[in-house]
C-alpha cells in the first residue's frame, strides 16, 4: 500500500523550496519557528478573501521579511500604501500580544499572479466562495474544472469535496478530474492546497491538485 504524501513537500529540495527561508541565523530556532507559523496563521485568516496564494517568510540576522503571493494586490497594499502598513502594524500587535519577541525589524512585500486559475490555493477559495454562496457544489465543480483547464500552462486539475455535500446528512466525497495527475512524478509540477468551506451545517473541505507540467534541470 502507498502513502498519501503532500505534494509539495514531496517535491521539497527537487523542484520546491521551503517556504521559510532563514540566512545565517543559528540560535533561538524555537523562537523564530514558533513566530513563523504564527504570523502565517494570522495573516491565512486575516487576508481570507484577498485571493492569496502564499505567504514565505524570509529571515536574516536583521530583519524579517513576509511575502505575500496575491492576484489583487491592489486590496492588500491599499491607497498610497496605508494598507500594507496596517497590516505590518496589526503583525507586531499580534505577536507581542502573544508574547512572541521579536528583535528583527519586519518588512513586508506583495507579489502579484499573473494567472490565478494556475494556483491551487486561490482556485481552492474560489471553490469554497461558490460553495458559501450556496451555488450547486456539481455545478462549483465543473464550471471551475473548465476554467482552470482553459489556461495553456496546466495540464490536468483534480478536485475533491468531502462532507455534508447539498446539505445531506451523511457526510461523502465527491472528485472531478481532467487531464493529468503524476503525483509520482518528481519532477511533475504539481501545486496543491486545503481549504475548508464555512457552511451553517458544517464545513466542506475542498483539496485542488493542479499540473502544470514537467520541470527539468535546464528550466528550473
């Protein structure tokens, strides 16, 4: 029997770099991994909505700098910038409020996406909007599948709903897939995301797998 392995992390050191990067920092690991995943926590349920693909820390001796991934980056970054400087500002206010020291100065930046039906997170939400809009899931299913696959970089999608689907009250798991999917394959570029679906009778977790294609030594 094989194991489900995450796709992304399966591919880490081959085609995938880490999403925390830290240059020259030897002491306080426990400190900084925690601050990590807290401050990546915080800003996955602050920027919901924003359309958000990533978010990679990267840390030096010095400072501490957060990057954001987003297909409207317009949203984030505000008028004038005001709106990157709230959200840096509400960063520090959360961590000291949990009590996290931090002694790098924190920086902070907005990539865009060129193409967000490629990204797995971003057409994750746009599933898990539908679905809270309390659109048919088969008809959220399909009409995505179509969109995702009309871009001339991907390759194949698979998605999969799991839980109480229509309001039904036994929970299930419903697939879609087009094209292909070679999760063996380490060299397939494959991006992946979870994402939950907030329903009045529960959530609906969503899973999007997406292929782009191969990546070889000579392109990456």
């Amino acid at each position: 029997m094989s194991h489900s392995v995450h796709p992304y992390a399966h591919r880490l050191g081959i085609i995938r770099d880490w999403k925390s990067r830290w240059f020259g920092v030897k002491t306080q690991y426990k400190n900084f991994l925690l601050c990590d995943i807290t401050i990546r926590e915080f800003l996955e349920k602050k920027l919901r909505g924003y359309y958000v693909a990533g978010i990679d820390i990267e840390r030096s001796q010095k400072t501490l700098r957060i990057i954001i991934k987003t297909s409207r980056p317009g949203m984030i970054i505000g008028r004038s910038g005001d709106g990157i400087v709230k959200l840096r500002d509400a960063v520090v206010k959360h961590l000291a409020k949990r009590g996290i020291p931090q002694t790098q100065e924190i920086k902070m930046d907005v990539e865009e996406i060129r193409s967000p039906e490629s990204s797995a997170a971003i057409v994750s939400y746009m599933i898990a909007e539908g679905l809270e809009k309390r659109l048919p899931f088969r008809r959220v299913m399909k009409q995505t599948v179509e969109k995702v696959m009309a871009n001339r970089d991907v390759q194949g999608v698979k998605i999969r709903l799991g839980g109480r689907l229509g309001g039904a009250d036994m929970a299930r798991v419903e697939d879609l897939k087009k094209g292909r999917i070679p999760l063996q394959t380490f060299r397939a570029n494959i991006d992946f995301h979870r994402e939950k679906a907030h329903m009045t009778y529960g959530d609906i977790g969503i899973k999007v797998w997406i292929y782009k294609g191969n990546i070889f030594a000579k392109t990456k």
